[in-house]
C-alpha cells in the first residue's frame, strides 16, 4: 500500500512548482492509471515514489516505511519498485540476458545461474526469449521496452510504476508492450501508469487520476472520468484527446 | 667530397658506427615505455580525478579541482625539474620512473577532463535506469557508467598517448635515456647536430604516423560496429 501524504515538489528553487500538496492513498494490488496535460505533474509525481526526485516536503509511506524519512535505505526501498522509462534506458555494453541479470546478481546477490533461468523465464513472458544474446542496438522499440518490464520484473517488485510506457514507440509497437502490462495486471501485480492510452487505462485501470496544475482534479472509476467527468478541466482534457 | 659521399658518412657516423642504432633502438624503447607507463598511470588517476570533481563531497571536489588546475596551468618541465630534483631528490629511483610517475601526473589532469566529459556525456536515463534497480550510486558507476565511459574515450585515450610520446622528449632535462637523449649522445660524440636530430625527428614521424593510423582504423571499426 502507498500513501501518499501532502507532497509538494518544485524545481529550479522553487520557482517552478510541479506538485502542490498531493494526497491519495493506493491499495495493493490496484492499477491506478494517471492521465492529464503535459507538465501537470505526473511524471514528477511517479518518480518521486521511487525517489527519482526527492519531495520538497510531505512523505511517501510504501508499505509501512516512510521512504522520504532520512534514515530510510532507498536502495533497499527500489528493490520492491520496478520503473519502466519511457525512453526505455536498457544499458547498450551489455546484452539482454546480463541486462536483467545485473541488478539480480550485484544487488540481490543471487547465483548467477538461478539469475539466468529467472531472466528466461521472464523473457518468455514478454515473447523474446530467443533475444537473450541480442544488444538493446539489434532489438525494435517495442521489444527493448518489453526487454525493460523484463528487467524490473527480475527483481520481483511488488509495485511497477511505468512513466510512458510507449510515448516513444511507432504506433504498430505500441499493442506488444501493452499485452505484456496488461498480462501483468492480470497477475495482481500494483501498478502505477503514466499513459496517453485511454483505451488501455479503461481495459486495465481500477482508478483513473486526472493530474493538472500540480494536484489531482478528479478521480474515479475510468467509467466515471472518462464517461462522466464532473470538473470542468476533466472534461476540456478529454475533449481535446478522445 | 661530393654531396652523396658527405651524407653516407654522416648516417654512417650517426647510426651505424660503434653500434649506434642501439643507443636510437633503446631511446625509443624507453620513450614508448615511459610514455605508456604515464598514461595508464595517468589513466587511474584521471579517474580518481574526474570521479572527485563529480562528487559531491566538497573536500574531494576541492582538491581534485586543484589538482587539475595547477597541473594544467605549469609547464610540463616544471612540473617535472620539481618532481625529481625536489620530491625525488633523496630517492634513488631510475631516472624512467620518475619520468613516467612525472607524466602520469601531468598527464593525470588532462585525462580527468576527458574522463570526466565522457561520464556526463552518457545519458542520465542510464543511471536513473540503474537507481531504480536498486544498485548504489557506486554500483551504477562501475557497472553501467564507467563501461560505456571507457569505451567512448577509447579514442581519445589513445591520442593522449601518442602526444604523450612527443611531449616525453622533455625527460632531457633529467635524463638522456629517451630517443631525443639518444641524438643527443651521438651528437656529443660525433660534434654533428644535422643526422642525429633529423634522425630522431624521423624516427618520432614514423612511429607516431604508425600509431596514429592504427587508431584510425581501431576507431573507424568502432563506429562500424556501433552501427550494426
């Protein structure tokens, strides 16, 4: 369970404020979608729950431990998030298989053996696994983001929180990358969208969080948002992308 | 004497007379050596340098930024009349190995700049990538950052050297034992400057060309192969 507690975050000393006192609470296991206009804050506020960016002020509570405490070990707190880029950020010198094994192996410190089978399981899941001995250069951009889910996975988070998933994908790859986040929801796993896909954020979500001017406008059911928007940026948002 | 004859007795003094073309063969052997000596030394130290100016422990960035600058603000033969006739004084070292400790660290300073432009110049994506695995600061800079660093100053680590083997001729003012020494005993030997400093002028061209065309290949395929 996240809790998500008054957080405010800006940039540029403060200049520029992103989010602006946000408080929500999301439940283990649920799919929570976040949707709104570009620079509305929604990326800052998913990557501030794997500290990616650190909160100017409020905490962050995942699960028990405050993460924005000062004491907290962060390393051991990402351990249990997976983050999937929207540039994909696969690491180029090494191949696909030593890709999901790093982090396994240096940080969990499993055999690298028990790590490689892992990693052919996971690359069966997202329908690769003959790129095992591929470089990110060889694959498309659809299998290299498919490669990244692979790679968060293979530390076995309990949430994936996923920033765009396929904002830098050609269209005709967009639909691989969802099956396999779709396939994951189905497993039960808690996962945080960023996303323009409506039509996946109706499929999959159980809340949708429409973001604008630093702070959550509306949230509900997508039913609810997208079907029937009660404030009025909601429906001036919608209306502009559906 | 005609002009043919005065120039085959002058090579004939320079190179071939009391086995002389041993003194050019060593000189030149120490030269490469010193000079690969420095800049893999260097290489360690540019690092340490380069990582100390990226960090955020003030003391570090302090002396690592100080480091740089007085390096690359002194002569080299300054930098090197002071490391073997005051910090080495009462060392006894062969005269090679405080050259090549002396252009290590001055080469050290250059090499930190290189270093440290190729770290920033790899993608922050990567070490968020790596961060949000769960790896420490210091586990993504040695599996992820420093890899990709590497391979991409490759190229410029390999130019430094070879300035590093024009740049070594300086090691005269301690020592005669480079291929610019080499000339020099020969020429104490035979009062002749023409053939022993066209000599070794040649025999620096060479090599270096050699060199130098060696890693145009080296780089040309690296490109290639990033290309795949």
């Amino acid at each position: 369970m996240i809790y998500i507690n008054n957080l405010y975050k800006s940039f540029k000393n403060g200049e520029l404020k992103i989010l602006k006192g946000i408080t929500e609470t999301i439940e283990t296991g649920e799919k929570v979608v976040l949707i709104g206009p570009s620079g509305s804050g929604k990326s800052t506020l998913l990557r501030c729950i794997n500290l990616l960016e650190v909160p100017d002020s409020g905490s962050i509570v995942i699960d028990g431990t405050d993460i924005t405490a000062p004491k907290t070990d962060i390393n051991k707190v990402r351990e249990n998030l997976g983050m999937v880029f929207q540039h994909f950020n696969l690491f180029p010198h090494l191949s696909i298989m030593e890709n999901i094994t790093l982090a396994p192996i240096k940080v969990k410190k499993q055999p690298k053996e028990q790590a490689q089978q892992r990693a052919l399981e996971l690359l069966k899941r997202v329908g690769l696994e003959d790129k095992a001995d591929s470089y990110p250069i060889q694959l498309s951009g659809g299998q290299k983001q498919r490669i990244a889910i692979a790679r968060a996975l293979a530390m076995d988070p309990k949430i994936m929180l996923f920033d765009e998933p396929t904002s830098a994908l050609d269209p005709e790859m967009v639909g691989e990358v969802l099956e396999v986040m779709k396939e994951l929801a189905q497993y039960g796993m808690t996962m945080v969208v960023v996303t323009h896909e409506m039509g996946f954020a109706r499929e999959v979500a159980d809340r949708v969080w429409f973001m604008d001017d630093g702070n959550i406008q509306e949230q509900g059911t997508p039913e609810a948002v997208f079907e029937h928007p009660k404030n009025e940026r909601t429906q001036l948002f919608l209306s502009k992308i559906l | 004497m005609n002009i043919l004859q005065s120039i085959s007795n002058g090579l004939y003094a320079t190179f071939v007379k009391d086995g002389r073309w041993e003194w050019f063969l060593s000189g030149l052997g120490y030269t490469l050596l010193i000079s690969l000596a420095a800049v893999l030394l260097g290489l360690i130290i540019g690092i340490l340098a380069a990582l100390g100016k990226l960090s955020r422990i003030k003391p570090l960035k302090w002396i690592a930024s100080l480091y740089v600058d007085v390096i690359r603000g002194t002569p080299t033969m300054v930098q090197l009349l002071i490391i073997y006739f005051i910090i080495f004084a009462h060392v006894n070292l062969s005269p090679w190995i405080v050259g090549a400790l002396g252009f290590a660290i001055n080469s050290g300073a250059y090499i930190a700049e290189i270093v440290r432009g190729g770290i920033l110049s790899i993608d922050k994506g990567q070490t968020e990538a790596g961060r949000s695995l769960g790896l420490s600061q210091a586990q993504t800079m040695m599996f992820i950052i420093m890899p990709q660093t590497m391979k991409n100053i490759l190229p410029a680590l390999a130019n430094e050297f070879i300035v590093l083997i024009k740049e070594t001729a300086v090691i005269g003012m301690i020592s005669n034992i480079d291929l610019l020494g080499a000339a020099k005993k020969v020429q104490g030997r035979t009062y002749d400057y023409l053939y022993p400093l066209l000599g070794a002028a040649v025999i620096y061209y060479v090599v270096i060309k050699i060199l130098s065309t060696c890693l145009n290949r080296v780089e040309a395929r690296m490109r290639k192969a990033d290309e795949r």
